[in-house]
C-alpha cells in the first residue's frame, strides 16, 4: 500500500512540474510574440525600435531608501529619558 501512495504522490508532483514548466514555457513565447509584433510595428512605421532596458542603480537605491523625509527643518529638540 505505501508504495502504491509513494508512486501516486511522485505521478502528482511530476505532472506539476509539467504544468508548471509548460505555463513558464507559454509565457516565454507569448512575451516573444508580443515583443516581436512591437519590432515588426515598428519597423513597419519607421520608428526606431529601442532596446529593452531596466536601469538600476544599487547605489541611488540605497540613497533614496536611507534619505529622510524632508517634512521641515527640525530646529529645536530636547532630550529626555524614556523609562
């Protein structure tokens, strides 16, 4: 009996991996399809076709994740002891 659940529970996992490599594989060619439908109109207007790029910088990252809210100038703070 459990090596007939054993084989069952192998059978259920490999078919989602199936489904789940065909699902990746199907969205891979649709984005393909799409881009290659945006190059072909372009192409047919006489656009210039521009390059898929995405800038990231790390280091404006961290500076913009670091910067403090500039809400207003804090001009006077007095500290006090937290008991």
């Amino acid at each position: 009996m459990q090596t007939i659940l054993r084989l069952f529970l192998r059978l259920v996992l490999l078919a989602a991996g199936l489904v789940f490599a065909a699902s990746v594989l199907a969205m891979s060619v649709l984005l393909l399809a799409l881009w290659g439908a945006r190059v072909v109109w372009f192409r047919l207007t006489g656009r210039p076709t521009v390059p898929f790029v995405m800038r990231f910088g790390p280091r404006e990252a961290f500076r913009r994740a670091y910067r403090a809210p500039s809400d207003g100038d804090v001009i006077e703070v007095e500290a006090r002891r937290l008991s």
